[in-house]
C-alpha cells in the first residue's frame, strides 16, 4: 500500500455499503443514489398498493456479469454491474420541474401549534429529499408518491408574484407576516435557476410587507441584499434548520440539502448583515441526533443567531413507513432503538396528530429534550432577545381596473 496515496473511503464505509446493500435485497429496494426515500410508495389515495419483492434473482448472475442499463444523468446506454454489485444503489433518478399555474400565492392556516396564518410555497415538492419531511404527504394530493416522487417531481408555481401582488391588492386585506417556505424549502436547488423566492421577496420588499423565511439553504445569501434592508426596517427575519452537525448522517438523512457547516455558515453571513436569525434544531429524533441538541445551539449562537426553536420529529401519514424504510438502510443497528424511543415520545404510536402535543411529544423523553433546550438557551444566552415584526409600513398595490390591464387609455390620460 503506498503511504502517500491520500484515502478516499472514509473507516467503516465499505462495511457500511455491503450492510446497506444486504438490508436493501432483504427488503425488495433499490435505493437511489442521492435520494432520500428508498421507495416510492403509493400515496393513500390511490386505489391499488404495490409492493417490492425480492423473488431471488437480484443475486442469482454472476458477480462479472454485466447488465445493460440507463443512466439517469445521461440520454445514452451505457455498462455498468447489477445493483447488488452498486452496494444496493441503482443510477441516479433525474428531477422533473413540472410548471404550473399559480392562481393564488397565500396559503391560510389556523392550527394553534403553528405562529403564522399565512404562507408562500414558491414549489411543491421539494429536492432536498429529507427524510423526515413533514410536507411529503401532500404530494399524495397531486396522485404523486410522497416518496421519490415528492423529491424528483417538483412543480414550479408559475406567476407567482403575480398571484401575490393580486392578493395583496385585495380590497380589505389586512397584512400579517407572512412566512416563505412553511412547506417545502423556498431556496431548493431549483430556486437557483427559477428564482421564484427572489420574486416574491421583491414584492413584499417593494411594498414594506413583513415577512419571515424559513430554509436549510446557503442559497440564502443570495438574497442578502433585499433582505437586509428589510431587517433594518423591521420587515424581515430568517429561521435556519440545523438537524445534525455530522455531515455522514446529514448526506443520508438530507441528500441535497446544504452540509451543517454551509447552514452554520448561512446564520453567520445573515447576522453579520444585520438579519435576526433564529436557529431551529428541527427535527429533533430521539436516539439518532438528539444527544446533539447543545452542540447545535452552541454552533448556531457562536455564528450569530439570537433565537432558537426545536420540534420532535414527526412522522404522520405515510412518512413513517418511509422512514422505517430508511432507519431500516441506513442505521440498521440503531434502527429498533430509535423507533422504540420515539415511540416513548408520542404515547406508544410512532404519531400523535394532536395540538399542543405533535410539535414537542408527551412523556419523560420528550420533557427532558425540552428541558436541555430551555438550559443549553439559558447558557448561550438564546432567546434572550426578541423581535417583532411591524405591519405599519405596507403600502398596497394599486388594483388596476381592467380598462388599465387592457391598456386601453382612461377620460383623465392615464396610461
């Protein structure tokens, strides 16, 4: 073995693959590279369930064998080994943009869990492929899986601003900050072509509407410059997600989405611009990162950020299959333990959908996690501040009549 050749595998990761692989033909999947979810289960609407099947012959060729296949990057065939020989993983699957129509930008909510009544998802569907995601099953809405569809078929809302300025222009509107991102992440890496999120923040900036973003995306630099301003009037703030500071975990856990040292980065260049930031330790999942709880705070508060949040994961619908699928793949030796933990956490179901329960458990696990936020905050000296957003300073559109829209010129030569 040549001493100076640099090692590209990190201790442990060929053992990794060869369980991930065995733990996967055991199941009947084929996950793929870059991907979250190791399956794309029928959504809960559908009328028919299909099940994977290992029948034998993944492992029956021999292991020189070659087998034709379809890269997904690539319009050509091309060789490569069966996917027992892949480590379990099959070529990547590309990402569909879908365009559709946005006919209105706000979303309304009244749940008493949730600190917001109005929100803007720029997409639906979201690349970052999280696992845990708590927005997958509303692709079962569209006929889509909440699985690899939720992560490979993004629809873009078209006129999305638009659709927001029409809203804000409404007689009787009353505004109230709105949050971007409350579903799927608004800085996904589509955003860095479509730039529907830039948009909608011009908008709202244009007309002093206060606003709070939140994304686990570095993209959001990007954007210091109408933020900052915003901030500077009290018009804007930025909440960051931080679920874990191992980037191994992370690459399984969130394949596309920023490393922890990107996100950290993120909450430092946006509080050096002046923009509060809040850190959100989110999802906390008992037995797999939450012994990183302090250590998440610690990093986002030396980086800037004045407040901090955490939520428990939340597994409704069909994420918790999806998630049993992953554990299963992906830290099969921790995989009982953590469902036993969580289950500790929401009353002995993998679930609990009721207010004032769903965002942080019942019980002596989920107390203690709230009881290490409250005294790691108190140490760092989080939450000591806070800041509220003014709605004073919104100036509406002008509502165009339609004689305006059809450029027709008015009696007073205007337009």
């Amino acid at each position: 073995m040549d001493p100076f050749k640099p090692v590209t595998t990190r201790p442990g990761a060929r053992k990794a693959a060869s369980d991930r692989a065995a733990a996967a033909a055991r199941m009947g999947l084929a996950p793929h590279r870059g991907r979250g979810a190791a399956s794309n289960r029928d959504g809960r609407f559908e009328r028919f369930v299909h099940e994977a099947v290992d029948d034998g012959w993944s492992g029956a060729a021999d292991a020189t064998d070659d087998v034709p296949t379809v890269d997904g990057d690539a319009p050509t065939q091309t060789t490569a080994r069966r996917p027992t020989e892949l480590r379990g993983v099959v070529a990547r699957r590309p990402t569909e943009l879908r365009g559709v129509v946005a006919r209105g930008a706000l979303a309304r909510n009244d749940s008493p869990d949730i600190p917001f009544d109005a929100s803007i998802n720029p997409y639906r569907g979201c690349e970052h492929g999280c696992i845990y995601c708590y927005a997958r099953p509303s692709h079962a809405y569209l006929g889509l899986s909440p699985g690899l569809d939720f992560e490979t078929i993004i629809e873009v809302k078209r006129g999305l601003a638009d659709a927001l300025l029409a809203d804000l222009a409404r007689p009787g509107y009353q505004p109230s900050p709105i949050t971007i991102g409350g579903n799927t992440d608004p800085y996904q890496p589509a955003e860095k072509t479509e730039r529907l999120t830039r948009a909608v923040i011009e908008v709202l900036t244009r007309h002093r509407h206060p606003f709070t973003i939140i994304t686990k995306s570095a993209l959001v630099l990007r954007d210091i410059d109408l933020l900052a301003p915003a901030a500077a009037a009290g018009l804007a703030q930025v909440a960051v997600s931080v679920t874990t500071l191992d980037p191994v975990l992370a690459r399984a856990m969130e394949p596309r989405a920023a490393t922890p040292a990107r996100r950290i980065h993120a909450i430092r260049g946006l509080a050096a611009a002046g923009i509060p930031v809040t850190v959100m330790a989110a999802p906390m999942v008992p037995g797999l990162t939450d012994h990183e709880l302090e250590a998440i705070l610690a990093a986002a508060a030396d980086a800037g950020a004045a407040r901090a949040g955490w939520i428990l994961l939340r597994l409704p619908r069909e994420i918790a299959g999806l998630f049993d699928e992953w554990l299963r793949l992906e830290r099969p030796d921790r995989a009982e333990r953590v469902l036993a933990r969580i289950r500790a956490t929401r009353g002995g179901a993998l679930y609990d959908s009721g207010f004032g329960r769903r965002m942080t458990g019942t019980g002596t696990e989920a107390a203690l996690i709230a009881d290490r936020f409250r005294l790691a905050c108190a140490r760092l000296g989080l939450n000591r501040t806070s800041w509220r957003l003014t709605s004073a300073l919104f100036t509406p559109p002008i509502r165009a009549t339609a004689a305006e829209r059809a450029g027709q010129m008015d009696l007073f030569g205007r337009g």
